[in-house]
C-alpha cells in the first residue's frame, strides 16, 4: 500500500478513469460488431446508420484520448470501406 494520501488517491482515480475507459471500449466493440452483422447481411441502410453511430463514438474516444488517432482512423475506414463494398457486390449483374 502506498505511505502518502496523494498515492491512494492517485489508485482511486485510476480506478475510475479505468472502468470509464472500459466502458467506452465495449460502446466502440459492440457498435462496431453490430455495424458488421449488418454488413454481412448486406442491410445497407441499417449498415450505414450504425457506421454513422460508431464513428461518432469513436471520435468522441480519440477526442478524450481513450483510444489513439490512428486506431480510430483504421477502424473508420475498414468500416466505411466495408459499406461502400455493399453497393458494389449487390449491383453486379449475376
């Protein structure tokens, strides 16, 4: 156990700031995960919408720096990229 006060309330804020962050991380995989199903559906309009949410939630997490820019941008584009190949693969003539 740490001797000074400012050390337990150093643990104790690290404690929040962590279930907080955890919290946020499970947001980003459950939109995201949802986003997918949707995709392999091919359900483009329910597909783009939950893009749309996970975006918004991921920008909020890079904003407070709980996930880094680069994650956040990889996963933007795998998702964007992902809807976009629905137009395609349902307008090929088969």
């Amino acid at each position: 156990m740490p001797a000074k006060k400012a050390a337990l309330k150093s643990i104790r804020q690290d404690k929040k700031r962590h279930a907080r962050n955890l919290k946020t991380k499970n947001e980003i995989k459950r939109v995201v995960k949802t986003a997918r199903k949707f995709i392999s559906e091919g359900n483009k309009e329910k597909a783009s919408e939950t893009v749309k949410k996970a975006v918004k939630i991921i920008d909020k997490a890079t904003q407070h720096k709980i996930i880094k820019k680069n994650t956040a941008s990889r996963k933007k584009s795998r998702l964007n990229l992902a809807v976009n190949k629905i137009d395609k693969s349902s307008s090929k003539p088969q």
